[in-house]
C-alpha cells in the first residue's frame, strides 16, 4: 500500500506502473487490483457526472481526464491513498484516505463535491 501526504494543491496526476520484464509476474495489490480508480489518479483527475439507481443503491458516475465514466458506489476506492467511498449524500462524495503523518499512517476523510463542471 503506497501512502502519499493529502495533496495540497489541484493537480492532476496518474499513476504510471513501471515497466516490467515481458515475462515478469501480475501485480495483485497494486493500482488496479481493488477498481478501477483504486490508485490511479487523483481526485483531481476526477469530475462528478450524475447518479443513478440501480436495485435501490445510489452509483455516482465519475469522469476522469481521458473522458471515461466510471459507475461507483458505497465502498468503491476512488482516487489516491487508498481512497474509499464511505459516504454518498447530495452534496459530496465522503472517501476515507490513509496518508503518513509524523511516519504513521492516518485516515483523514475527503468530500468531494457532487457537482458538475
């Protein structure tokens, strides 16, 4: 698991895997393995797009920069530091982080804004 300090400024970044031998094996808990946001960008990267119901739980639809829709939902990872959705209410998206602080890790909780660009 890769902790990174909460970002302190509105960049977008991706995460770019290293290259490996051709016959090198997968990564299984890499970015990637727990969704298809887990790790891969940043929050920045992202864009709320709408909300639909499917069997009576709430998805959010989530736009990263190369213009792909994601589907998300309660306990989806989003964005960077191990991002998980806690929490979906009118206004924002609720995703608990891990970062380092003081050479610990430390859940912080992010709202994202639930509004569209």
């Amino acid at each position: 698991m890769t902790l990174f300090p909460p970002a302190t400024h509105a960049e977008c970044v991706r995460w770019t895997p290293p290259k490996k031998a051709p016959n090198a094996a997968p990564e299984f808990d890499g970015p990637g393995a727990f969704g298809v946001l887990h790790n891969t960008v940043t929050l920045d990267c992202l864009s709320y797009a709408g909300s639909i119901e499917k069997n009576g739980v709430e998805h959010v639809l989530i736009r990263d920069e190369t213009g792909t829709v994601h589907q998300l939902r309660l306990g989806s990872y989003m964005g960077e530091n191990n991002g998980v959705i806690m929490k979906i209410d009118a206004a924002a998206i609720h995703i608990k982080q891990l970062v380092r602080r003081n050479g610990r890790a430390e859940e912080i909780d992010v709202k994202f804004a639930k509004r569209t660009k």
